[in-house]
C-alpha cells in the first residue's frame, strides 16, 4: 500500500513501524484597523494517537510502498485533528498580530501522512530527531 511518509533524516537499514499525523497548511487572514489584512502561514502536524499538536516548516513527505501491518492505527479521527490544528493556528497567530477580529481561516491542504520510527537490536529510533529508546520486554 502506497502512504506519505515524513521524510526522515535518520536512515537505518532495519524494521520499522509508521505512526500516524495529520498534516495541515493553514492560511490566517487578520483584518486591521489600520493598513492592509496580514496574512500568516502555518504548517501543522498533528499526532493522531496522542492529540498533539506541532508546528512545521513546511510539508515534507515522501511516498513509500509499505506493507499494512507496518501501520499504526489511528485513535483520533480527522475532524478532530483538523480542529485542533485549527485552534493551533489561530492561537499562534493571535500572538502575532493585534487584531480585533477572528481571523479568516483556509485550510490549503491537508494529507495523511506517517513518522518512521526504526526498531533495531532492542531499541527504537525517532527517525526525524535521532532519539534512541530502550525496548522494554
């Protein structure tokens, strides 16, 4: 099955398991008193197991033909993770700007997309930090 998966700086040749975000790219429109409209982009990846939210540079993914059972499954569905990176957004971009008004949020595109976690002699690896984590028996 072919996914999108967040490419990975850390590469190892070993298993792996695939753990699941929504990615989200949000344009925030603020209206001003004074001068032109603001216009803020933001990238959010939202962690489908937990219900995190983080802010990105962009959206970096890569296609990969993995097989199923590689795949963890989702616990939040994707209308609650639109809404929190909505809320995200919206609470990042009120500490930007001083405005008096909601502002007008477009949602550009939003993807599933996976984070790599590589699993080698007893031990985890984050594929995007380096982080290494002990296997527990």
């Amino acid at each position: 099955m072919k996914v999108n998966v967040i490419a990975p700086n850390l590469t190892i040749k070993a298993d792996y398991v695939l753990y699941p975000y929504r990615v989200y790219h949000i344009r925030l429109r603020y209206r001003r008193l004074f001068g032109d409209d603001r216009v803020l982009e933001y990238f959010a990846y939202v962690d489908c197991i937990r219900l995190g939210v983080e802010r990105g540079d962009g959206i970096f993914v890569e296609e990969w033909d993995v097989d199923e059972s590689k795949i963890m499954k989702e616990l939040i569905g994707e209308d609650v993770a639109r809404t929190e990176a909505v809320k995200s957004a919206v609470m990042w971009g009120n500490a930007r700007v001083l405005s008096w008004w909601y502002p007008k949020v477009e949602i550009l595109r939003s993807l599933r997309a996976y984070k790599v976690f590589w699993v080698k002699d007893g031990y985890i690896f984050d594929s995007l930090s380096g982080e290494k984590f002990k296997l527990k028996s």
